[in-house]
C-alpha cells in the first residue's frame, strides 16, 4: 500500500524533532498569536522605532523573541504608557521555570458588533451580541513545544466565512495547535497556527491569515541572514470543468535574506495542485526547486505564483513592498495571447511622528488573480482566500497609533477602497472572452471610504477593545448611483488569568 506525501512529511517532522533534542542549544519558544492582546502594542513599538522587529516579513513572532527584544528597548525612549505596556508585555509573555514546563491560559470575554465576520474593514452582515470562552495549553520539553487552544465563540455561528458547525447553541475551534522543533539552524512544525509572510502592517499576498488557521507541516532551514522555509497543507475536495472532484494540496516556501543592515528580502512561491489521484506530487514537496519548472519538466498540473517580499530602513522610516505575479502574458498575437495580467502588489511605509507612529499603505488585486480555468485550482480553501480573501480591488490606507498614559492603544484610520465586480470564486473567463475581459476593476465599482478609530486598553486580567467608524459608500452592491452611509462599530471585554509551573 502506497503511503501518501503527507505520511512521509509527518513521518519527517518525528524524525526532525527526534534529532533536535542533541541539536538544540536552547528550549523551544510557541509563538505569539497574531490575535493574541500583545500583538496590537508590539506593532505599535516596531513602527515607532522603539523596538526591533524580530523577524521581518513574518508573523507570527516567537515569544523569546518578542521578550528578548523588548528587553533591549532603551526605555527612556518611552513614554509612561509604553513603559507600562512593556513591563505588563514581558512579565505576562517571560517563561520563568527551567527544565520541562506547562502554562495554562484561561479567558472568558462578551463583544456587540454591527456585523458577523472578524474584518471590520470590511463588515458583512447585521452584527450581534456574542460571548466565548477558552483554554491555552503550552508544554515546553527542551527544544520540543506542543500547544493546543480550544475555545468556542457565539460570532462563529453568524460568520460566513467560518465552516465548522453552527447549528448548535455555541460553535468553538482550535485556534492553534501545533508541535515545534526547534533548534539552532531549523525547525519542523506540524499543526494549525495563523501564519502572515509579507509586511506586517497588512495580509500577505499568499499566505495570511484570512482564512481560519490550518493544519500544515511547516520546515524551516538556515540562519537568521538566510533562512529556506516552506509549509504543505491539504486543502478541501473541488471539482473541476468537467464536474469531477479533485484532492486539493497547497505548497508554499520562499528563501529570505537578510544583508547586514535594516533590508530583508523573501522570494517566495505557491503552488495549488488539483488531481483525482490522491497524494501530493512529489516534485512540489522539494522546497529547493521551482513547482513552476517542475510542472513542465514533470507534466504535472499546478497553479503556480510567484512572488517577492521587501523591507528596508532609510532614517527612522521603515519602507516595504510585495509583488505577486499569478498569470503574465509573454506571448503576443491571438485571442489566447490576450490573457489580462494577474498579480497583485503592496507598497508603503511607517515610522514615528513624535510620541505617535503612522502606517501608510497602497495595495491592489487585479480582477483575475487567484483563479485559474481549473476551478479546482483556486487559492482558496473552504470558499476562503488563502491569502487575500478579495480580488479586482485596491486600497489606500493612512493610520496612525499612540500609546497614552493609562496604556491606552489609540489608531486613528483613513481607508479607501475600490472594489470592483471580479472575484476569484467566479469562473475563469474562456478564450474568446479574453480581449473583452477586464484586467483591473472589472464592472460597477464600489467605492468605499472608511473613518475610523480604534481603542485598545490592557490592565491586569481584563483587556477591553472598540473600534466605530463610518463607511462612506458610493455604488453600494456594484449598483449605479446607490450611495449609502454605513455606521460599523465593535466593542469587547475579555477576562485572562494564566498559570505557569515546572513538569515533573
């Protein structure tokens, strides 16, 4: 009986983990969620230029890490709130036992919003009143982590774009879940966790986390300057043109580089392969060749991206910029040379402006990006984006971030969005289609422009957060002349109380 890709990489990550006991010269850190309370303070400290980041062009961070580095931050730099938050970061985040050792989180919150999903940029439905509750449990042994986060929410049931089940009083997930090996110059992963590679301030073109965290193997190689990663992950059954379903797969990995000095640079590619055979293509599982070569070498079929990541420093500001090429048409003359370009691309900035720090940021999606003729070979799983969950869109966005004295987290928002009638769940245009079809904005485009302002504060177990603003909208649902005002808002309180303990 032939053993599937996925049984070899698991059988893999034992074997890494098993070697990284006498390889390891320090224990294993989990990772800092990018939804965890923490995270909204870090970023505010990166673009003020008070802190290091970590790790460049990838979320989430390592909690050493994040430790490590606000340990380092010359504090006199601070304000009293950053100070506060600081301290309250690193005594929450420190792990203080040595040997085998056990954390347990617990929290309980309530929230109202004016809309069903987690994107408030982007609100769809009425909103309701909600409460959740869950738990956090964290082994370390030595250079092996294992962390398992159940927890239930009431919004899940009202979420689109949430898949699990929602016919019962209350509907829960993990949120992460996941072993880790980890040693000086790699590790092996396996398990759900929200990953981001791309700049920080925003979703990454490929992998992000706009869909619900997933199961993958995860295989990192190399040093800080340069690092090979890659992660698989099966995805859900589709069928193709001719109604036939296909086993799902998606591989990405990328090679970052980080020269002497504030630059980092990630080339990166992903590749969904759709077929009725079951298993993934070996010659996609070699991170250290392209699957776009291998699919003609080899004849196998695979939708394949290509991309790049960049982060650099001038002065105090930080500047970045991500490429994806998905489809770009070399060859001329024809109706199939007509093809629009798909792609989709980020440029923008941030850096300190006095107490304060701001983030300013471009990105599009053309309106073909994402899809492919196969439909089985979309980037996406469960209905979802894997990793913008929009195309044949752009959008500009100014916002800005100041810590006040009470630990107060203030972002003040500027977002506009045009959002044109493509999208990558539609079919694939055909042939004749193509001289006629659209590139960029394809329809009745909606304009959106959003004023916001969010609030976050942290004291002791309690956080509570907010976020109101208005949604100026002209062509409302891509209808001529159905302009609207939209009020979005969000508020929630969450109790957190952990433990910490040495295993026996």
């Amino acid at each position: 009986m032939q053993r599937s890709a996925i049984s070899y990489q698991l059988s893999a990550l034992w074997l890494m983990v098993t070697c990284a006991v006498p390889l390891a010269a320090q224990g294993a850190s989990p990772y800092l969620p990018v939804q965890h309370w923490a995270t909204p303070y870090v970023e505010h400290l990166i673009a003020r230029g008070r802190m290091a980041d970590p790790s460049p062009l990838t979320r989430p961070l390592k909690t050493a890490d994040v430790v490590r580095a606000l340990s380092e931050v010359d504090t006199l730099t601070l304000t009293r709130g950053e100070r506060r938050v600081v301290r309250a970061i690193i005594a929450d985040l420190s792990q203080r036992e040595r040997g085998p050792w056990g954390r347990l989180d617990v929290h309980a919150g309530v929230a109202g919003a004016s809309f069903d999903n987690e994107d408030v940029v982007r609100p769809v439905g009425p909103g309701h009143a909600t409460f959740s509750g869950g738990l956090a449990l964290t082994a370390g042994f030595g250079p092996v982590v294992a962390v398992t986060h159940p927890y239930f929410d009431t919004r899940l049931k009202f979420d689109p774009f949430f898949h699990g089940k929602k016919d019962r009083v209350i509907a829960g997930r993990n949120a992460e879940a996941y072993l880790s090996g980890q040693w000086q110059y790699g590790e092996a992963f396996f398990g759900s966790l929200d990953r981001n590679w791309g700049p920080a301030p925003l979703q990454g073109l490929e992998v992000s986390p706009a869909p619900y965290s997933y199961d993958h193997f995860g295989l990192a190689i190399g040093t800080k300057s340069v690092r090979l990663e890659g992660l698989i992950a099966q995805l859900d059954t589709l069928s193709d043109t001719s109604g036939t379903a296909n086993n799902r797969y998606f591989v990405s990995h990328r090679l970052l580089v980080r020269p002497p000095g504030r630059t980092t640079i990630a080339l990166w590619e992903g590749n969904v392969q759709a077929s009725t055979k079951q298993g993934l293509s070996f010659s996609l599982i070699n991170f250290l060749t392209l699957g776009l070569l291998q699919q003609y070498d080899e004849q196998t079929k695979t939708n394949s991206q290509l991309g790049l990541d960049v982060q650099t420093g001038f002065g105090t500001v930080t500047v970045f910029g991500s490429l994806l090429l998905d489809d770009i048409q070399v060859d001329k003359g024809g109706a199939g040379n007509a093809e629009p370009a798909s792609y989709g691309l980020t440029v923008g900035g941030q850096g300190p402006l006095g107490p304060a720090a701001w983030t300013a940021f471009y990105t599009r999606v053309t309106n073909l990006t994402y899809r492919t003729p196969n439909p089985a070979e979309a980037v996406m799983r469960l209905g979802v984006g894997l990793g913008r969950n929009y195309s044949d869109y752009d959008q500009l966005t100014l916002r800005g971030s100041l810590l006040t004295g009470p630990s107060v987290l203030v972002t003040p928002e500027a977002t506009l969005i045009r959002q044109g009638q493509g999208d990558f769940r539609l079919p694939y245009p055909p042939v004749a289609a193509y001289p006629t079809t659209p590139g960029f904005l394809a329809g009745v485009v909606e304009r959106t422009v959003r004023l916001a302002c969010g609030v976050q504060l942290d004291r002791g177990p309690i956080g509570i957060t907010g976020n109101g603003g208005v949604h100026l909208i002209s062509n409302a649902d891509h209808i001529t002349g159905n302009d609207k005002t939209q009020w979005v808002g969000t508020i929630a309180m969450t109790v957190r109380l952990h433990w910490e303990s040495a295993l026996p």
